[in-house]
C-alpha cells in the first residue's frame, strides 16, 4: 500500500513535520539565516529566499531610507520564489521597512505579503511588540540600530503606536547594508550600556545584519532588564504563532520563558 493512501495520514515532509519555514532577507544579508538557523527547533525547517538588492551604500538619511525602500519594493518577488517550496508560514528577515508608517504602515505591510501569499507572516515589528507584551510591564524603552536617525524615527513611531516611550536610540549609521555584519561584539556591548539607565524599563536592538541574539541574553543578566534581539523576537514569534511552545537556553528569556 502507498504511503499516500494510508486512512487519516498527512503527508508531511519528513525534517518539516511540524512547519516549513519560508525566511524572506536581503541578497546582502549574511546574519539573519545562520542566526535563525541557531534559533530552529527540530521538526521546523527554515528556507531562505533572498530579497535581490545592490549592496547599498548608505551614507545619508536619503540614501539609507531609498536603500530600504528598494528592499520592500523587491519583498515580493521573494516570496513567489518561496511558495515553490510550499511553505506553512513566512518569517520576514529584514526588519527596517515593517516599523515604516508606525502601527497602520506595520500593518498594511504585511497583509500585503499574506495577500499575495496566502500564508501569515512573522516581521520584526510585530514580534517586537509582542515581546514587549510578553515580558510585561515595560513603558520605557531604549533601542538601537544600525540606521541613519531617519529610520530610527520610524521605529520611535511605531513604539509609541504601541504605548511604548523612546527614552533614547543610537543609530550606528553603518555605512553599507554587508557592513551592518561586521559591527563587532564590543561595539554592541559598548552600546548597550550607553542607552541603559534607571529610566529604561527594557532594551531593544534591531537590524537584522546584526547578530545580537547571543549578546542580548548575555546583557539580560548583568542589566538585569529585558534586552530584545531583534532575530530572538523574529523567530520566537513565529514559532509561538505556529503553536510550537519549546523553551531554548541560552538565548535570553523571550525563548526561555515565554
């Protein structure tokens, strides 16, 4: 008897038999895939499709903001190359152009790409907002990034959107998108403490290029307070939004407690 006509079995694929991931980043994004990859739980599998874009040097406001602009524009040829893969759910990997337009322009966004791709989506904004709410208490935030101060306001935007107030950010104004990768540990580190104070209720950092997923967890326990890795949140939220609960060690609270 064929396996395909065996009474009540769904056929599945046999890594993915919990979900296929369809991870959607840009062509010059180095950070983001092996950060998810370290994220994934086994029976989930993750399938990145590269958001095709020249390795923009951005070197003002305009040139940054025109850069993440060609990003979204180009998401979607993205995502018809993923659905040949039949994926379960789409993971956004680039997360500058979801907090555009604050709350209303989050939103608009990613029914945009459920709409063409018939499938929910995970975005960095969303899952920032919803790690803020799962840990609870927080109304006073600081975040950083690898923007221009344009896109920062972007984020302010949203934040407040959401009933969060910005105390302060940095924007780190890395001068390409495949510099944003070679922002180094001790940059983070340094950042971290300079946004901290007694009038910050928990940390944000976002930019996916930017791998912070490690030193986030690392700085909750000498700060004390929540500090989000925009990657953490990204994948967290999608594995919560697929009904998949595993807590992971050693990647901060979000995924270890919520």
């Amino acid at each position: 008897m064929s396996l395909d006509t065996v009474p009540g079995r769904r056929n599945r694929d046999q890594l993915a038999w919990r979900r296929k991931f369809g991870v959607l980043g840009p062509s010059t994004n180095t950070v983001v895939q092996p950060d998810f990859d370290d994220l994934r739980v086994p029976g989930v599998t993750n399938h990145y499709s590269r958001i095709v874009v020249d390795d923009a040097q951005a070197v003002s406001n305009e040139t940054f903001m025109a850069g993440a602009w060609e990003i979204s524009h180009n998401t979607i040829d993205a995502v018809k190359g993923v659905l040949t893969c039949r994926p379960d759910y789409l993971v956004m990997g680039m997360s500058a152009v979801t907090f555009f337009g604050g709350a209303e322009g989050a939103r608009k966004w990613r029914e945009n790409v459920e709409g063409v791709s018939g499938l929910g989506v995970s975005t960095g904004a969303d899952a920032v907002a919803a790690a803020l709410g799962a840990y609870g208490g927080i109304r006073k935030v600081a975040f950083f990034s690898p923007y221009y101060p344009t896109a920062n306001a972007e984020v302010r935007g949203f934040l407040s959107d959401h009933g969060y107030e910005t105390v302060r950010d940095i924007a780190l104004q890395c001068p390409s998108w495949t510099s944003i990768a070679e922002v180094e540990e001790r940059c983070i580190v340094d950042t971290l403490k300079a946004l901290d104070g007694d009038d910050v209720d928990a940390l944000i950092q976002v930019g996916t290029n930017l791998s912070a997923i490690r030193i986030a967890a690392a700085a909750e326990l000498w700060l004390g307070k929540p500090v989000i890795a925009i990657n953490t949140a990204t994948y967290w939220h999608a594995l919560r939004a697929n009904g998949i609960d595993e807590r992971l060690m050693g990647f901060g609270r979000l995924m270890s407690e919520f």
